[in-house]
C-alpha cells in the first residue's frame, strides 16, 4: 500500500485523482492524517465538488482518533453551521480538545467565544486566560486582543508589550501595520506610559530605522525610570545614534538603568568604570561589583571581563577564586572550543583553561587553594 507520504506529495502537486485513490485507501484503515487531508480537500473542493458535510465526517473521523488540525475545522463548522447543525456548545467542545494538544488558534477562538458567551456563559475572565495563554505561546491574534483589552482596562505598560510583542512576532511577514501599531502606542505614551514610549523607540530603530525619533522615544521613557530604555539611551549617546556623542550623559544613563536592574546596563556602566570613560574615574572595586551584578543577573558576557579584572586585583586567594571560578563557567558555556587565559595583576599566578571547561591548567598557585571547581588540574 501507498504511504500517506505518497498521497500528500500528489496533494501538493495538485494530481488530486491519484492523491484522492491513495488517501481513501488509507481512511479505510482509520489513519486520521488521511482521513484529514480528504476533509481538506471536500471543503476546499479540490479535484472534487465542495462537500461540507462530507468534509465535516472525515474531520471527525480524525479528530475522534485525537487529529488536532481536525479538532480545529469540525469545531469551525460547528461553529458556523456549515455542513452540520450549528452547535455553538460542540465548537466549543472541539476548540477545547484541540487546546489540549497546544493548539494557539484554538484557544484564541476559545477566547472569542467566552468574551461573546457562544456555547457557554459570557465569561471575560476565561477570556483573557485563553488569550494569555495563547500570547505567551506566540499567537499573534491573541497578542493583539489582549493589547486592545489591557489598553481598555487602563493598563497601559501591559497594553503596549502586547503590542509590541504582537509586532516583533509579525514584523518579517508584516501582517501588522506598523503605523496602525504607532498610532495605537502613541495614544498610550501620551498617558505617559513608559513601556509604551519604550515599545515605541524600538518601532522606530527596528521598524523605521529612525535613530534620532528611537533616542527621543527611549529618552522619554527613561526619565519615567524605564531600565531598558535608559540603556538604550545610553547607548545611543555613546555611539552618536540619533543624538551627538555624550559619554558623560551615556555614563549617567547607564549608572541610573543599571540601579534599576537591567543587567545589559550594568555591564556597560562597568565597562565605563573599568576603562574611565565619560568623565567617570576609574574604580575596579566598583567595575568588579558592577560585572559580578550582570553575571549574576544571567548575563554570561560578563564573565570574561569579571574574571580578568578579579585576576587583576588579586588582593587575595578569594579574588584568585573566583577569577577562576568564572572563567571556568564561561570557558563551560561558551559556544566555540577555544583556550582562555588568566594572568593575575602582580604576575604571582595565572590560569588556562581548555576544552569548553573540561581541562585548567595552573602555574604559580595549586588547586588546593581554590574551592569547588569542577575540574582537576
């Protein structure tokens, strides 16, 4: 017997006749993707008249054997009434079991029908799970409704992730307008919503590539104590993106997101301390508190420069420590195998590792007066 590989090769070749042989074969021993696909092709009339109803027995056929796509269009047709008895409580049924094995489009259509009360009382609650639940999965739709929902319960900061989320998801295709999203966010910013004006210099840098209109949207945010966009900000005047050069005002920006917790500014404020930069004296004490903050916050980049600037101070055998401590978990997690090195400040000691982590080497101080790496010299 032909496989269901065969019969889907002919489908998308649009030999339908030869397809349709194969496909009925295979239903007749319940395969639910045959069944399926012969659903699809009742409904959409290929190589055949348009058959709802036929297509809704196949869909069901499938979707009793747990065909998840088949779920989907018989609780479509229930829903609509086309090619069976309008069932809003069936649809609903449907939708959910198809949910169950993670489908988005179901459970935004699930939203829709508790926002509406169709096959069950009018719930805005369950809405607005089924459409979190979606969003966070990645359903666009779903971003979009909840966008509109939080805008209209006046939660603003929520209302313009959504947005943006909604348009980061789409932004290659371009399913979403971006001045229909601009103007929905500009309505927000102008309520002084800081996520908003965040979302909004990122339209612009991304979407426009307009550095000057993003820098005007991150300063705005920023001065509402918006981390990232105090980072970006910063940044921007760090490399004159939109904005002349300014690293004392950059270094200011970062120091300020870097207290509010964004890890990528913590990292850059302790780039600015190590090096002296936009008028900030030089302080490894702090560069070192700082880079341990980002790490420690998840950021694996700053490893390697907490590692050497520990190294370098090497006030003692803790400093020697946990230099090595990091650039073991960095050497571990870095993508590339290659040799990282470590020379302490006074030229007493120094490290390498090799291997992704699975080989140190030590000259001028032992193993023994280190604590708990996972390696043996």
């Amino acid at each position: 017997m032909a496989s269901y590989q065969d019969g889907l090769d002919f489908y998308k070749s649009s030999q339908f006749d030869r397809a349709r042989k194969i496909l009925d074969d295979l239903a007749e021993t319940d395969d639910p993707r045959a069944c399926y696909l012969l659903g699809v092709m009742q409904s959409q009339g290929d190589g055949c008249p348009e058959d709802p109803a036929r297509a809704a027995a196949y869909y069901e056929r499938a979707a009793q054997a747990g065909h998840s796509a088949s779920q989907f269009n018989l609780a479509a047709l229930y829903a609509t009434g086309k090619g069976v008895k309008q069932d809003l409580m069936l649809a609903y049924q449907w939708y959910q079991r198809s949910t169950e094995q993670g489908d988005t489009d179901a459970m935004f259509r699930l939203g829709l029908m508790d926002w509406k009360g169709e096959g069950r009382p009018v719930s805005f609650s369950s809405a607005k799970e089924w459409w979190k639940k979606a969003a966070t999965l990645g359903n666009t739709d779903a971003m979009l409704f909840l966008g509109n929902l939080y805008r209209k319960q006046g939660d603003l900061p929520s209302a313009s992730h959504w947005y943006i989320e909604a348009w980061q998801n789409e932004n290659e295709d371009g399913e979403i307008g971006l001045r229909q999203l601009q103007s929905e966010l500009k309505a927000l910013a102008k309520s002084n919503s800081s996520q908003a004006q965040y979302a909004l210099g990122i339209l612009e840098k991304y979407g426009n590539s307009d550095e000057a209109a993003a820098a005007k949207w991150f300063q705005r945010a920023a001065k509402n104590n918006h981390a990232a966009a105090g980072r970006l900000f910063g940044f921007a005047l760090e490399r004159g993106e939109g904005v002349k050069v300014n690293l004392v005002e950059a270094a200011g920006w970062y120091q300020r997101a870097a207290d509010l917790g964004d890890h990528f500014a913590m990292f850059n404020y302790a780039r600015f301390l190590r090096d002296g930069l936009g008028g900030v004296t030089s302080n490894t004490d702090l560069s070192i508190d700082y880079y341990r903050k980002a790490a420690e916050a998840g950021l694996n980049d700053a490893l390697l420069p907490l590692a050497r600037l520990l190294a370098f101070r090497n006030r003692d055998r803790t400093d020697a420590n946990e230099a090595v401590q990091r650039l073991w978990t960095f050497a571990s997690e870095f993508d590339e195998i290659r040799d990282f090195e470590l020379q302490s400040g006074d030229g007493e000691w120094s490290a390498k590792i090799t291997n992704q982590g699975e080989s140190l080497e030590l000259f001028g101080i032992t193993l023994d007066e280190l604590h708990g790496l996972p390696v043996e010299s």
